[in-house]
C-alpha cells in the first residue's frame, strides 16, 4: 500500500522548515505529504505551499485535523507526523514493513527528545516507561492484552480502512487523542512500537522546565484515564 504522511498543524512557521528538509530526504518517498492546517495565522501554508504538499484547510483541533486528514488521504496507509518531530530517511520503508505483518493494528517510531543544545535523555526515558506504565495504571485490562499507550511524538502509523473503522480520534479532544487511539486499536490487533528513531523537539521542556513538563504530562494523563477530558486542554498550553 502507498504512504500518506499527515501533518496536523496550526502556527507552526519555526519548526516546518527542518521538517520539510528532513521529508525532501525520505528514499522513497510518499505517495503525498498532507498538511492539514486549523487556521494558522502565520506562514506555516506558505511554507508547505513552496514545498508541494497537498493542503487541506478545517477548524482547529489536533483530533478533528486528524480525522479530516485520514479522510482525504490517498495512501492506504497513515503515518501522522507532528510539525517537530523529524523522522529517518527510511521512514516509508519501516511504515510499509511493519504494517505488512496483519497482527499489527497499530504502530509508531521511538520517540528522542532533543533541542538545539542538548538530547533529554532523562524525559525520553520516562516517555518511554509510560507507554508501559499508564496502561497498567488506567487501562489494565488491555495492559494484559500488550496494549501500549502512543502519543504524538512517536509518529503513529495505521492503515487507512482501520482507522476508519474505528471511527477515528474523538473530535473533542485537544490533546491525548492518541492514547484514545490506542484503546481503539486494540480491539484489532497488537499496538507497537518499532526500534528506529525519530526525533522531537525539546521546545516545551526548554519553556516550561524538565519537572514542570513531567507534571504537565503526568496530569493531563491522568485526565484523559479517570474521564475529566474536556479539562484537558487547559492544562496543557501551546509552545511554538
């Protein structure tokens, strides 16, 4: 199945112009690279306009631009790419490979956290223990299961018609849409996620401070697990 990369955006101008480098780079490439804007105010369409992506324009929310993109999108399968989150040159390969095993519903790269000065370890670590962790905290029963919980920065990945099926993200969610995602897949199949690198920007830890980050994390998660979602946007403020 041909590749879509979907890149849900709003005001993204500082971190497209590495991103859009870093695409240029992907052997082979996608079938399309899809910007789905939620009504940026700066150059972020401009900047995809003068790289050739396809544009798609809806209201703002990372869920409902999600669930827009997939709708639109021409690949079979779906990689959602965040704006700085910048991916290996073979990402279309591993995207292909790993979703020809039928038994995976669900995957994504590893995420490191990193910034102009220095990598995150310690954060990038404990991103990785969550995935563990939270289900076992707030979803037990898929945790047995070998349900993983994804989030943004991973570069999720699916096929197309399944995540159609499922009905996609919940519309309004400003944030954790991809844990959501993850509860959903796994009625399908094994939630993964592959051994190869991608890289995130540190821009939040660097504003906030990495113990303030941490508990920004660790309370939107909790939210999102005992239902409190429609809270969850106004503890977790935009970074750009």
């Amino acid at each position: 199945m041909s590749v879509t990369l979907l890149v849900p955006v709003l005001d993204e101008e500082k971190a497209l112009p590495e991103l859009v480098d870093a695409l240029t780079k992907l052997d082979p490439a996608p079938e399309e690279i899809l910007l789905v804007d939620g009504g940026s105010s700066d150059a972020s369409v401009a900047i995809a306009e003068t790289a050739g992506w396809r544009l798609l324009q809806c209201e703002k929310g990372r869920a409902r631009q999600i669930n827009f993109g997939v709708e639109q999108a021409q690949g079979g399968l779906v990689c959602v790419v965040h704006a700085d989150t910048l991916p290996p040159s073979d990402m279309v390969q591993v995207i292909e490979e790993t979703l020809a095993d039928p038994r995976i519903a669900l995957a994504s790269f590893t995420p490191v956290i990193r910034g102009p000065e220095k990598t995150r370890w310690g954060t990038t670590l404990h991103n990785w223990a969550k995935t563990w962790y939270a289900p076992l905290i707030t979803r037990p029963h898929l945790f047995v299961r070998g349900v993983r919980l994804l989030f943004g920065d991973h570069a999720m990945f699916f096929r197309r018609a399944d995540f159609l099926k499922i009905g996609g993200c919940t519309p309004g969610d400003a944030v954790m849409e991809e844990a959501d995602l993850c509860v959903k897949f796994a009625r399908l199949g094994k939630v993964k996620i592959v051994p190869r690198r991608v890289y995130t920007s540190d821009r939040r830890i660097a504003a906030w401070g990495p113990l303030k980050a941490n508990w920004i994390y660790f309370k939107v998660g909790m939210l999102w697990a005992f239902g409190l979602r429609s809270r969850m946007g106004q503890h977790y403020p935009d970074v750009r």
